[in-house]
C-alpha cells in the first residue's frame, strides 16, 4: 500500500462529483463555461472579501454534496484548508456544516493534499464519503500577503495573480467517477528563492521533487499520464519545473501544463498567470474534472498542486521560501 | 471500522516513543520532570520567537524519533502543524528533516489532529511509522494574536497563558508502547463567544460536543477511561465542560482533568492556565505518556484537544470564535 513517499489506494475510491465557484477574471478563461457559479462580482453579496472567500467555498462545497446525490448525513468529513490566516474560510465554512473537519494548511498545494487525506480515509474504510475542498480570494489574500490594495502597488513581471474561487470534490467508495489511484506525499523544498513575487520560481523544484518520487516510487514513465497537472507555479515556474525535471533525465515537456498558466487568457496585467490554493481548486473541478468525467483525451492525470510555505514574518525576518507539492494519480473510466 | 464521528483502529497502533521541550515557566510545574529538554531560556539560543518555536518543534521531533530507535529514513510522514501564520514552525521544521509534511491547523487541537491523522495512515498500511507535532511559544503567539510584548497590556481574569513547548509522538504499527484505539473526528461548534481573552468558555461547547460524540459512537460510559484530558480549557473553561456534558446526563467530574489546568503551579498571573497547541503536546507527551507506559493508573485515556478557530481578522470584523475539539482513545499496555 505504500511505497517511497507513495501510497496506493487499492480500493479505488471515486471522485463522484466536483462543484466550483469562480470570479468575473476567471471566469473570461478556459474554466468559465465548466464553473458551477461564475460570479458577476466577486464580492459575492457579501461586506468583505473574506466573508466573500467563505461563501463561496461554502457554495461549491454544498453544490458539490447536492451533485454527488449525497444528503449532508451522509457526508462523513470535511478535509479542508485556504490561504487566510488560521484556514479562517475553511473552519467558518465547516462551522456552517456542522460536519466533522479536518483543517489542514499546504498553502495553494491544498486541493491535492485534501484529495490525498480524503482519499485514504475513504479508502481505509475511515470515511464512506469525504469531501475535499479550497479556496481563495485575490483581494483577501492581496492585503493579507502583500500590500493594502488602495496602494495600487505596481506588480513585477514575475508575479502572479490569486485566483478568486473555490472547489469542492466529494470522493465515495460508492458511485461513479474519476478514481483516485495513488498519491505522493511531498516533501518541503527550498532552493533558497526569497523573492516573495516570484512564486513559481520558488515552487518549481518542490513539484519537479514530488513527480519524480512519484514515478520512481511507482516505476511510471510521464508518458503513462495523459496530464501532469500543476498547480500555480504559472509561465516562469512550469518552464523551471520541466527544466529541473529534465536535469534529472525526465521529459515532461510533451504532457505537462499548470493551472495557473492556462486559467487566465494572458493579458497584461496578470504576468506570469494564477496563483492561490483556488487556482488548482477550480481548474482541477471544472475544466479537467470534466475532461475526465468524459473519458475523451484525459484518461490519466497527474495532479500536483504546489504550495509555498512562507509568512510575512518569515519573509520580514529573512528567511527564504519552503515549499511543497503533493501528487494524486487520477485516472477516468475506461469507455 | 467507522462509527457515527468515531472511527476505529484495528490494527491498533502504537506510540512507540514521544519526545517535549519547554520553557522555565512550564517546567516550573508538574511536567518538568519529563520533560526532555527543560529551557532555562525561552529563546533557545535563537535571535527571534519564532525561530526559537520552529527549533523547539524540530528538536521534540527528532528526539522522539531518536528515543523510538528509528532512522530518518525509516519515517513515512510527518504530520504537523502550529498556531503561527501559514503554520511555519511546521513547515521550516519539516524543510529540515527532508522527509514528507502533511501540514494540518487545528489551533490548539493540532496535537490530537495529528494523532488522529497519523493512527489512520499507520492503522491503514499507508505509513509504517509516521510522526504527530506540535508546539507553540507564549512571546510568537502574543505579538501575533493581541499586543506587542512591549506595551505590557493588562491581562483579564479570564485570559490564559499560551504555553511555551513542543510535542512529538511517533506512531508505528510495529513496536511497544500505548496503542490508539480510535478517534472521534470533531466538529465546528461556536455558542456565539466573541471575547478573544476567554478561549476557555468559546471551546468548552467544541469539547462537550466531541466527548458527547465519541462516548455514544462507541457505547461507552465516562467510567471506561482511567482519565478524560481535555487540551486548553482551563480552569473556567474546563468547569464549563463538565456541566455542558452534566446537562447532557453524562457525568465526566470524576475522571475529567485539563491540560491547561494542570500544566503551571497555580500563581496570580497565569489566571485560568495555560493554553496554546504547546499546552496538550508538553502535557501528553510528558507527564501523561509517561503515566500510560508505566501502566499504573492510567490505563486508557480519552486525549481530547481543543482549538479556537478565530483570527485576528475575523475577531476585527465581529465574528464569533468557532472551535473544535478532536479525541483519541489511548490504551496502555495491560500489564
């Protein structure tokens, strides 16, 4: 059941149904016609982008639960985290529930660390029904990480963009869907990047880390995944990853793409593409998820969702930027 | 293998071996003697709070791998997390170890998350050995959580002391030592306290809630446990706890003793007690381990960790703290 930083899910638990909520920016992209809500205003009706952030983790987190079929009874765990300050969204939103929570924080490389902990609890027969969910907000995570937004700070080319949305998988043992075959649990990386606006460069080698245990632990190739999946390193750190894993004689250059480079159209202002744990969490649900449901080109994802471990105190106190990544193998129905 | 909240452990895995640090304050009490390294400065021999956290919970963590008898390589997963910000302590002590994070928040009920967490992934073939830690610093939570040290701000009567201390349990399906026999997943609970000075009265409804859960998931009386060790709730707070579970019929006076309560001698200006994720780690990991090893006593114990999932944002914008309370059964070898 478990080999290297690997582990096997023999009993294949399924991915039975997927919600997802994203704002107006995201929604112009590739994902806007797969978002269960696409918002016209990402304030969601709420006073505040972190009252914002919560709803709409909670809304894909219901609409995914009302998808599966499922009623809230049947739902055994809630296994979530987000960006903010003490996963505020994720334990506000669980508070709403009133559904047993596991709070976990991996930054934006939450999504896969959810599946993979949801995963093996459905798998191990400690859970029928899990859900597995995240989030972000650009605003919220903007005044909390960087600078208050009324500045109108200039960003660097390097930077990226938070995601503004949410996604919610609800993995069963029972039903249809995409099954969640094994998983990689990463390690914490760091190559000694400080620049806190330059994500991508920091998490590159923390994903390039985690997909070669992932295929030396299982003896795959790249080429038996359809996808290797990001999660937010965006157009600097993908090219970086298929860079540090080429040096180690791997080519994933022909079936590699990150969320964060395909989910805004490239304008301008956004750089180097998403960033934030919804990023992964909304590409992952919508677009890809539904590529999977449909058994067409994506049969066999590799979905490695990249988290930077940083604070604004360790980055004031001069400390570099740990990073990590964690891999789910997903792989479609067979037609 | 799961009921209601509860799930069940058969394979009933071990904790082999747990290693505490502490500071003077808390080794002043009645942890001292177990503690294996005893502070005579809360600073470590570091320049900041936070790197003097973040060595804190390396060295209880390496300790307790040492004491187990095991390698490095010979540890699957560490699971941990901490009350700073984006859980740094946790993060940079696993960039130092090299070995697969599965970060977690659960405030101060981070040490019985962890223990749940790493039972399922030993008791489920997912990891051989895997390690549960945590800790927290008095001076890193202060200035984060409420005021700069230097203003020296009155303390309320309600207020406890955030625990300075790290905690470490290595779990193995191989070996001797207490074995976890199940886990009650908690859920978020807030009776509508917004007092940030009174965690003890916003968590008592999180852990009734849980005891409550876990005694009827699994058919069990109070009597059954040598011993129910709440993890923060201090003096106050743990008075609540036993009447809010009183109220239910179930009658915990007899057996109930919280961490918080116990960790200092009583003096004027630590009020209710300790609290912090440090708080349950120092006190279970020590003192109480060391009770369930001898096998005297204590023979099984109900470990039920409790944390406020507030932040200094959501308390800013009016927001009731939510908290929660995870429990796992513990069992002593029978001699």
């Amino acid at each position: 059941m478990q080999q290297g930083n690997t582990v096997f899910f023999p009993n294949r638990p399924k991915i039975v149904a997927t919600a997802t909520v994203a704002g107006p920016k995201e929604c112009a992209g590739v994902v806007g016609e797969y978002v269960d809500f696409p918002l016209g205003d990402d304030m969601f009706g709420e006073s505040t982008f972190e009252r914002a952030e919560r709803k709409m983790l909670l809304a894909a987190l219901r609409r995914s639960v009302e998808k599966a079929g499922k009623s809230r009874e049947e739902i055994d765990v809630i296994v979530s985290g987000d960006l903010l300050n003490q996963i505020v969204s994720a334990s506000f939103a669980a508070r709403e529930t009133g559904l047993p929570f596991l709070g976990i924080y991996s930054a934006c490389s939450t999504m896969s660390e959810g599946l993979l902990l949801a995963g093996m609890l459905v798998d191990g027969g400690y859970a029928k029904t899990a859900v597995a969910a995240t989030g972000s907000h650009f605003s919220s995570a903007e005044r909390q990480y960087r600078y208050p937004l009324e500045l109108g700070t200039t960003r660097p080319p390097q930077s990226q963009w938070t995601v503004t949305g949410a996604g919610s998988a609800v993995i069963s043992r029972i039903g249809e869907g995409p099954a969640l075959t094994c998983a990689t649990v990463g390690r914490v990386v760091d190559y000694g990047v400080s620049d806190v606006n330059n994500m991508g460069a920091a998490m590159a080698p923390a994903a390039a880390d985690t997909i070669l245990s992932h295929l030396r632990d299982t003896g795959r190739e790249p080429s038996d995944y359809d996808l290797i999946l990001t999660g937010d390193l965006g157009a600097l750190g993908s090219r970086l990853c298929k860079d540090l894993v080429w040096e180690k004689g791997v080519d994933i250059f022909a079936n590699h793409v990150d969320c964060g480079e395909i989910v805004y159209r490239v304008v301008e202002d956004e750089f180097q593409g998403g960033s934030g744990a919804g990023c992964s969490a909304v590409v992952f649900n919508s677009y890809i998820y539904d590529k999977l449901r449909r058994g067409g080109s994506l049969r066999k994802v590799l979905f490695v969702a990249t988290g930077a471990l940083l604070s604004t105190v360790t980055s004031g106190q001069g400390e570099t930027i740990p990073c990590i990544a964690h891999a789910v193998a997903v792989e479609g129905d067979a037609l």
